[in-house]
C-alpha cells in the first residue's frame, strides 16, 4: 500500500512543490499588479480592454542624442478638431520646391509637431491641385506627412501662395473647384486648409471659394471629421490690406468658419526696429479682425498667427524671441511662425518650446 501510495509518473514533481509554486504565482502576479500605475490598473477589465486616450495612442517623439529635449508646443495633440487645433508654433515646409523634406525627422530635432506644407495652385486646366505644376508629389507629401503622424505630429495643406493661381482664381466651376479642393482633403487629411494669398481676387473668385469652403466644412462635419480653416494675408503697420479684411467678412457671411489669420511681415534685415512694427501691424489687424470676424478682445488675439519673414538668420535673435514669446503669452496668440530665413536652432528651440497657460 504504502509503495503503491508513494508510486508518480515519472517527470511529474511531488504535489507539494506544485502548490508551492501556484502560490507564489499567484502573490507575484498580486504584487505586480499593485505596482503598476493606478490609472493602468483601472482600464483592466473593460469589455474592449485597456482605454488608450489619443494622446497615450501616439508614441512620444524621439531626441537624437546629444540634443536638448525639446517636447512639442502644448504637448501632443490630440484628435484633429477645431477644438484641438494648432496652436504654439507653426512649422512651415515647402514641399513643392523640397517634396522629399523629412518631417518626422525635422520635428524630433526641433521639437516642432504642428507644420503647414505648400503650396497646391492651380493646374494647367484652372481646376487639378498641383505642387508648382507638378502632380507625381502626392505620394511623397502624403508619406512624410504620416510617418510626423506616426510620432505624434501633425499637418496641414497651404493652397496659393507665390507659384501660382489659386485653385478658387483658376477654376470657374464651383463644382469642380470643391471635388478639387475635396480629392486634397481626402488624400492628405489635413488638420486645416490655408489660403495664403496676395490678392483676395475679384467679387466672384472671393464669393466662389467662400461658397465652397462653407461646403466643404459642412460636410466635413457631418462625417466626424471637422476641417479647420485659416487664412496666410501680408500685413503692414497699417494693417491688413482693406481688400483682405474685406474678404474675410465676405467669407464668414457665406457661411463658412475662419479659424485663424496668419499675418506675414517681412523684416528689414539687421533693423532693431522689426519687433516694433510687428507690434504696431498686429494691433492694427486686431481691430480688423474684430469687424470682419465679429470677435472682441482676446477672442480676436486667439484667432490670429504671427510669423516673421527673414532675409536672413540673424533678423530673429535670442533675446527678439523670448519678447515675441511674451507677446504671445500676453495676447494669447494662436500660434507663432517664421518664413524665409532659417532662424538659429536655439531660437526655433525657443519658439517651439511648450505653450505656458
């Protein structure tokens, strides 16, 4: 009996060791569990498992070593709506002349997330998108667009600009200029369309775009997926040009939302005086933009974009930054940006650095 008792498989270890190891299994698992941060420890259990907000979805962007951390203005963002929409500094990549610009790259060396890329004219028939006259260049936007997207960045599209028509000025056909407009929105998902232009165009070009923003807008909205609009219009001490405030009133009376108006102002190269008349023009276009969007006091400053156009690196110093900063911070600005010129790394460090609020 007692021989047969003692008699196991062979392999099989005494029943002793194997509550031994069940029980500490199941204390391991406890401590491991109590370990873990309470906000993980309560997304268990849920019938489509762990939550994973948008922001914890998107991985954190990557420092080359060696460099200074820079964290994206207002940390990532999350999903692409008006109320998300960017804010902090605005990269600028012109992908018709550099089609082939890393984005991905360009955002973990600098810390910037949010760019617009341009810019998309008019064709040869008024009414196809293209970059500077070529249309082969969308794969390649759209690939650097979603590896920025990938590392939790993201992009908006620029139509206009100085190599051509607007697609609104070329293209008679509202119907064909809002399947133009909507093939671009489609492909490239931008978090926001611009219209950067030097002249509004003529009643009929203003109303045209006007009308088919609207559309555009509507139906984004009704698929879940709202399309942010801003408008990139020159500015002097005085002011927006009369006609561009003009155009801007026009639009929102035909129904469509103009999110934000960037105002670009070329500085004089090695002038001390450039902050100044920054000053001077944005206060100018504030009053402005108060008519033509019908928005008051820091309503206004939050719907408008500074960015300096340089001749040269040295026209935006250190110290020039962090008062533009402060001008930001006091106003509550949307964003800051710099065209021309590619600034010193410590002032775009500076610049793209997190929104204080």
């Amino acid at each position: 009996m007692d021989s047969a008792r003692h008699t196991r498989e062979v392999g099989n270890p005494p029943r002793f060791l194997v509550m031994l190891g069940a029980v500490a299994l199941v204390t391991t698992t406890g401590v491991a569990l109590w370990l873990l941060p309470a906000q993980m420890r309560a997304d268990w259990g849920t019938a489509e498992g762990p939550t994973r907000s948008p922001v914890a979805a998107q991985p954190p962007l990557a420092v080359d070593p060696g460099r200074p951390t820079a964290q994206p203005p207002g940390g990532l963002p999350p999903q692409r709506t008006h109320t998300s929409r960017p804010s902090g500094y605005m990269g600028f990549v012109d992908a018709a002349r550099s089609p082939r610009f890393d984005l991905a790259a360009n955002a973990r060396r600098t810390g910037i997330v949010w760019y617009t890329v341009g810019h998309l004219t008019a064709g040869i028939d008024g009414c196809t998108p293209t970059w500077d006259g070529t249309v082969e260049r969308d794969d390649q936007v759209a690939d650097s667009i979603d590896r920025l997207r990938a590392q939790g960045g993201d992009a908006g599209l620029a139509f206009g600009g100085p190599y051509g028509p607007e697609l609104s000025a070329a293209c008679p056909s509202r119907t064909r200029l809002t399947a133009a407009y909507q093939r671009m929105i489609d492909a490239f998902e931008p978090v926001a369309i611009d219209f950067e232009l030097d002249d509004p165009g003529d009643p009929a070009t203003i109303e045209r775009r006007a009308v088919v923003i609207a559309i555009l807008q509507h139906e984004a909205q009704d698929a879940g997926r709202p399309l942010g609009v801003t408008f990139t219009l020159p500015v002097t001490e005085d002011g927006l040009l009369p006609a561009h405030a003009e155009m801007l009133r026009a639009t929102g009376e035909a129904g469509a939302e103009v999110d934000t108006v960037n105002l670009l102002m070329r500085f004089a190269p090695g002038s001390r005086d450039n902050l100044r008349r920054l000053s001077i023009a944005a206060k100018a276009a504030h009053a402005q933009l108060e008519e033509a969007l019908g928005v008051t006091g820091r309503a206004g400053w939050q719907r408008m974009g500074l960015t300096p156009v340089l001749v040269g690196p040295d026209d935006l110093s250190v110290s020039e930054a962090e008062r533009l900063l402060a001008f930001r911070s006091r106003t509550g600005l949307a964003w800051l940006s710099v065209r021309g010129a590619r600034p010193a790394d410590e002032v775009l460090r500076l610049l793209s650095a997190p929104t204080v609020t």
